[in-house]
C-alpha cells in the first residue's frame, strides 16, 4: 500500500510503501502526478519500503504501465529500506536510461533528501 508522505521539495513525490502494491495503489500514483506534474514536467520519488511483502499481479502490471508511461519525467529515484532485494533493485537502476537510482538504509532519510534536492 502506498501512502503519500509530505515533501520536502516541490518536484519531488515522497511515498512510503508497506505490504503489497496493488493495481489501486498505481492508480492513485498515476492521478497524483498527473494533478501534480501534468504530462511533461519532470519529478523525482522518495520512496521509503517497510515491510515490503509481494504485489498483485494487476498492481505490477499497472505499475509497469506508469513506468512507460511516465519515463521521460522520472528523473530521480531515492530507494529507502533495509530489505536487501531492494537495495540490489536499486543498483538494476543505474542501467536504466534518463534517471538515478541511489539506495539508501532507514537511519538514511536525511541523506535521501538531501541527494534528490541535489
């Protein structure tokens, strides 16, 4: 489940994450930056994973689709957690084109901040 934390930088979406991501926690994100950031304007995500456990197929999917959809305006990504998968998944995204991907512990969070404000 997704629930949206306050931000500390306007171009910066801040979520934290628990339990399963769901087909309706993707669609929430989809409306957010659509109201938010429109079709165009570039946005980073500082993403806090707690007890993280598996995601529906339909909320894969739909999340799949937002990643398409939404490519050329990510352009940081903080991964907050202490899951290992996570941190491995964050080093994946060094290979993708156009956005950073920087991992970082939960005692992080400040240091998350301050790289996206970067």
């Amino acid at each position: 489940m997704f629930q949206f934390l306050p931000s500390r930088e306007p171009s910066t979406i801040a979520v934290q994450v628990r339990g399963k991501v769901t087909k309706e926690d993707a669609e929430n994100l989809e409306q957010y930056v659509k109201k938010e950031f429109g079709d165009d304007t570039p946005f980073n995500i500082l993403a806090i994973f707690l007890d993280v456990g598996g995601t529906t197929f339909q909320g894969i999917t739909e999340g799949s689709k937002f990643d398409a959809k939404r490519w050329g305006q990510f352009r940081k990504f903080a991964v907050v957690s202490d899951k290992n998968l996570m941190k491995v998944s964050a080093k994946l995204g060094d290979y993708l084109p156009g956005i950073t991907v920087e991992y970082f512990e939960v005692d992080q969070v400040e240091e998350a901040w301050n790289w996206i404000k970067e």
